[in-house]
C-alpha cells in the first residue's frame, strides 16, 4: 500500500483495530466515517469517534447518507461508495483500506453460494482491487475476528457495535447469527468450511483463465458506442465455464469493474448459442449479436438493433 492512505472506521472491532495497526506500521491515514443513520445513537457514535481521533491526532472526515429502506445491505453499499468518492474528490486520497476480516470472507462466499454465483464469486473479497477511480486494499482477510478483539483488549482500546449487525433481515446478519451457529452445533467450523472452499475457487479460476488465454477480446468504439468482439467459433470450442468467463470479461470490458451478467443472462446467451446465435440478445444496459466471424458486445440496445438488422450472421 502507498504511505497515505484513509482507513473505513465505522468505530467497529475490526476497524478501529486496523486504524491502531496501521499507525504502529508507519502509514500516514487520514479516517472516514460514514454515518448511515442506523439508529438514534449513530450521530453520537460519529461525535465520538471524530474525537477519539483527535486524540489519536488523525484527520477525521465524515459523510452522513440516506438510511437504506429496502435492499439494505447493497442500498448501504452503494451509498458508502458514493460517499468514498466524494471523500476522495475532497481529500485526493483515493487508496482506502477496509477491515474485513477472515470471518467476513467466510460470510461473504457463503452468501454468494447461496445467491447462486459461480466460481468467480465464490473467490470472495479481493485483497486488493479497483472500483471507479478509487483503489480498495483488504489487509486483514486472513487475520480472525478473535485476534483482533484480543489485539483491542490488550490495549486498552474500546469499540462501538454497529446496531446494524443486530439486524437479521439482511443477509449477511442471517449468516452470522443464525446459520453459522447451527453449522457450528454440527461440529463444523463454518469459517474453515467456507474459506476451504474460497481457495479451491481461486484455483479452479486460475485454470479457468489458463483455458482461455488464447481466445482475442477487443474493444473500440464504433458511432459513440463501446463494442467489445472475441472469434465466434472460438468462444463455442470453448467449456462452458470457459465461455461465461469470457463473457463476463466482455461484459468488464465495456462498464465499470463489478458489472456482470447474473445467471438468467447465461442461460438465455447458451439457449441462443445452441440455436445457432441468430439474430440479437438484449441483456442489462447492453446487446449481443454475432457479426461476420465475430461474436460481438455492445453498449446499449435500442441504438443498436439497426446495426444488428444490418449484420451478418
């Protein structure tokens, strides 16, 4: 990580135990709180913790943003992100290093299993990755919660609980608070069980992306409109694991990082495939159509069902 980065303090374990950590190491931090207005005492958390940070003689910055109504967990996120953006724009500091921790890759793989992701979900939180501008470090991801608390108890340092974490309406809480623990009655560590399983992703991913080295993408931008294309035949010789990561690659190609096809988009793209790929598919914010020799992906729809008219297939 570069020496000036800002830390997400929420005021959590986690959090405030990567703030005390990055200190000791040498890292120049500036702190970001984004008050998502959970509860009552969410405005005196954040008072509390912009002084705790002038104890700590940090630069504290805050946002607050719209309570999430419905959708909360990915409501929330977006508006974090949003808020981090404007940070950045604010401060020019634009490498943001966040707390999550070993159990919080475990939850996370669980709850993409159960959602229906494939290999490439399954992969979990990325220690590292770019979103919008904006670089996203993970420090911790194979450090557990319990070394942390113990880390915060031998110094003398308290933590805030997010009254989020109480609610299990939202996924993440199910997981934590109710699966978990009947996986554990069982005598099976939920954590173990599901970061075993993030590895093995990893791996079958790495040999995914092995098998599709050889398969071209390119991208350019024809009348205002991105198009990524990749060698028609060459897509279908391939497996299909192989063919969706390819797609999703194009999909990457043509939006910001994060933009995938879900799961109904593959399995129309592989009924159209199988019917010989005549004609176009109109997926999210963007269309697929084969033209001459290529399979191609373009922005849009309407704008481009003439062009589709006018391609050969």
């Amino acid at each position: 990580m570069p020496k000036q980065i800002a830390v997400a303090w929420s005021g959590g374990l986690d959090s405030t135990a990567l703030v005390l950590l990055l200190q000791d190491a040498g890292f120049d931090i500036q702190l970001w709180h984004v008050d998502h207005g959970w509860s009552e005492q969410s405005g005196q958390i954040a008072a509390a913790l912009a002084q705790q940070a002038k104890h700590w003689r940090l630069s504290f910055h805050l946002k607050q943003v719209h309570k999430a109504k419905s959708n909360i967990e990915a409501e929330a996120r977006k508006y974090r992100y949003q808020a981090f953006m404007t940070l950045a724009n604010e401060t020019g500091c634009r490498h943001i290093v966040l707390g999550h921790h070993a159990e919080d890759q475990a939850e996370t793989v669980c709850m993409r299993l159960l959602q229906g992701a494939g290999v490439a979900g399954c992969q979990g939180m990325k220690s590292v990755r770019s979103q919008q501008g904006l670089t996203l470090w993970r420090p911790l991801l194979s450090m557990s919660k319990e070394r942390l608390k113990q880390f915060l108890i031998c110094r003398q340092i308290e933590w805030h609980e997010d009254a989020s974490n109480k609610d299990v309406t939202i996924w993440r809480n199910k997981i934590r608070h109710k699966l978990f623990p009947a996986i554990a009655a069982r005598d099976i560590e939920p954590s173990t069980l599901f970061l075993r399983w993030q590895k093995q992703a990893e791996r079958i991913q790495r040999q995914i992306e092995a098998l599709a080295q050889h398969v071209v993408l390119q991208r350019w931008q024809q009348d205002a409109v991105a198009v990524c294309a990749m060698n028609w035949q060459d897509w279908c010789d391939q497996l299909l694991p192989v063919r969706v990561y390819l797609l999703q690659k194009m999909v990457a190609m043509l939006f910001a990082d994060g933009s995938v096809l879900g799961r109904r988009h593959i399995h129309a793209i592989e009924t159209w495939r199988e019917q010989g790929g005549h004609g176009w598919l109109n997926l999210s914010g963007c269309c697929l159509y084969r033209h001459e020799q290529d399979l191609q992906l373009c922005q849009g729809k309407a704008s481009l069902r003439k062009r589709c008219m006018n391609s050969k297939t």
